[in-house]
C-alpha cells in the first residue's frame, strides 16, 4: 500500500487525466489536490467505487496459493503470465529485495507528508 501510496503522491505532480472526475459537480481531475488534501475534494461515491472495487479483487480474485502468507501465485512481477520464481535462492532474493523496497516507501511517503 506504501508503495502505491508513494506513486500517487508523485505522478500527479507530472501527469493528470484530461477531462472529469464528477461532471455533476464539475470536477475536473486537474482540479484535485496532491496528497491528504485529495481526500475532502473526491466526492463520497468515488470513494465507494474505489473500495467496492478492491474489495471484490481481494474477495473473488486474490486468492492465497499453499501454507506461506502472502503468496497468492503471481510469480515474477507480482505477474501470473510470467512464471513462478523456480530457483529457491533467486526466489529468497526476490522476496527480500520486495520487503525492503516496501519498507523504504513506507519511510518515504511519511516523510512526503
């Protein structure tokens, strides 16, 4: 989630879609702010959209694969068509380079607020 939370800081300093997020209300996206100050101005149901829609993939799409937490099948990049990691070793590597990644932006999206 740090990860993502990261991302959504920082893209929108470069890029932005074009057109509406609610033409009912007439907000555009440009007009949404960066950071905690997105949240007052996204209206309630985006909010809903956005939940409804990572709650059905984690309930009907997500699924864990054997014993280890954490390991829903995916494989390189987090991709399915690419294969599971086969070499235990590069594996490990992999899983360790993955936890501190996400532990790196963890400290970084606190330190961008």
């Amino acid at each position: 989630i740090s990860m993502y939370a990261c991302l959504r800081y920082i893209v929108p300093e470069y890029f932005r879609f074009p057109g509406d997020l609610s033409p009912k209300l007439g907000l555009s996206f440009e007009s949404i702010p960066n950071g905690l100050a997105a949240l007052t101005k996204v209206p309630g149901q985006g909010w809903a959209q956005i939940v409804a829609f990572l709650g059905t993939y984690e309930l009907f799409i997500n699924k864990p694969v054997g014993d280890e937490p954490g390991n829903y099948g995916k494989g390189n990049l987090g991709l399915g068509f690419l294969g599971p990691v086969k070499d235990p070793e590069a594996r490990k590597k992999k899983l360790s380079a993955e936890l501190a990644n996400g532990r790196l932006a963890m400290m970084a999206i606190i330190g961008m607020f």
